[in-house]
C-alpha cells in the first residue's frame, strides 16, 4: 500500500504541536510526550480539527531558548508567576507549577497543561488582563508577533506586574529599538536565528525591571 508522506508529514506537525517530542533509532520514529496525551488525541478525532496555529500565532518556544529565558528571569521561591500565552507548555513546563498561572485561548491545549498539572485559565490573554485584579511577580511570555500584538501583550502584561517585580520576553527582533516600557529597566540579549519551525523570524529576549 502506497504510503502518502504528506498525511505523515501532517501528522507529525499535530503531534508536535501537541507537544510530543520526535524520537528515531535505527528505521524507527515515535512520538514521545511528558503527559497522557490519549485523551487529547481523541478530541481532535472527534472533532475532526486541531487549534489554529496561524490565528493565534502558536510557535513553541524551543528547550534552549525557554532555558535561556527562564534562567535570566531566575523565579525565587514563593514568587507568584504568570505565562499569559501558555500554549503546550513550552514556558511554563520550567517554571514552578505550584507559583504559576497560566492562560491559554485554545481548549485543546489547556487540556494539555492540565494534563502536565498546570494551574490553566482558558481566555484570551488581553481580555482577562482588562479585568483581573491579580498581580504577580514575575512574567515569563513568548506573545504573538504578528499586527504588532508582541507590543500590545507584553503591556498588557506588564500592567499586571507588581512593583518592583520583573517580565521575561521573547520579542521580534528590533523590538530593542522601541521604547516598549518607559521607566523600566530594559535588558535584551543579542539576536538569535531560526528559533521557531516553521517560522523565518529572529528574535531577542527581554527581562525588564519595573520600578519600585
């Protein structure tokens, strides 16, 4: 029987984006995921669809650079976290799941972090920022880039930072040329390449310092 490499390939984007991590030895490859994805996998069969990635600008944040981000950020004990753009989980899988809010505008992929044992809202970012009353130490978000809503998430985030309190970001690069958060302090990283798959973007990291 003729194999359509195509429907493989469209299958190992959906596990991907479902978090699964790509496994080959030898002439084998598996999929491998650090929850139970079954009942994941049975929504999008039934369903027939999977969360659209290019509406919400759903990128995973790669291990290397969610490490480089978080070890900048350095999350104390007892600090109180926010991953507003929570995705699979590539943030918030290294921050302390028990100091962490995380919200997610995908069902889906709530049933995913819920699924790690994240603490999960599922809204949209902007939207449950205009109207909570909480505040948090520390926020860690990879925003959507495209139409400028980078700029508008990271402010809306940063309105929810506490004083003297801190916000890690992965930015478009260029984004260091703007002037993102007046009265902060800003540090970026250098630029880094081909951070994303499937994405031809370079991007700089930001920890900033709200004033006290």
């Amino acid at each position: 029987m003729d194999f359509d490499i195509s429907v493989r390939n469209k299958s190992e984007e959906v596990l991907i984006s479902l978090g699964g991590v790509k496994m080959k030895k030898n002439a084998f490859t598996w999929f491998e995921f650090d929850y139970d994805p079954e009942t994941t996998i049975q929504d999008i069969l039934l369903c027939g669809a999977v969360p659209d990635v290019k509406t919400h600008q759903f990128y995973p944040t790669r291990i290397e650079l969610a490490t480089k981000l978080l070890d900048d950020v350095a999350i104390c004990d007892g600090e109180k976290c926010l991953e507003p753009s929570a995705g699979t989980g590539g943030l918030a899988d290294m921050m302390p799941k028990e100091q962490t809010t995380c919200i997610e505008v995908s069902p889906l992929r709530c049933r995913i972090l819920e699924a790690k044992g994240h603490q999960v809202i599922n809204d949209d970012f902007l939207s449950w920022a205009a109207q909570t009353s909480e505040r948090f130490d520390v926020v860690v978000m990879n925003p959507p880039f495209s139409e400028g809503r980078a700029v508008s998430h990271v402010r809306s985030a940063a309105e929810l930072v506490k004083a003297g309190g801190r916000l890690g970001a992965i930015l478009p690069a260029g984004s260091e040329r703007k002037d993102l958060l007046p009265g902060w302090v800003c540090n970026w990283s250098d630029v880094q390449k081909g951070m994303f798959a499937g994405a031809n973007v370079s991007v700089i990291r930001l920890i900033a310092y709200k004033p006290e």
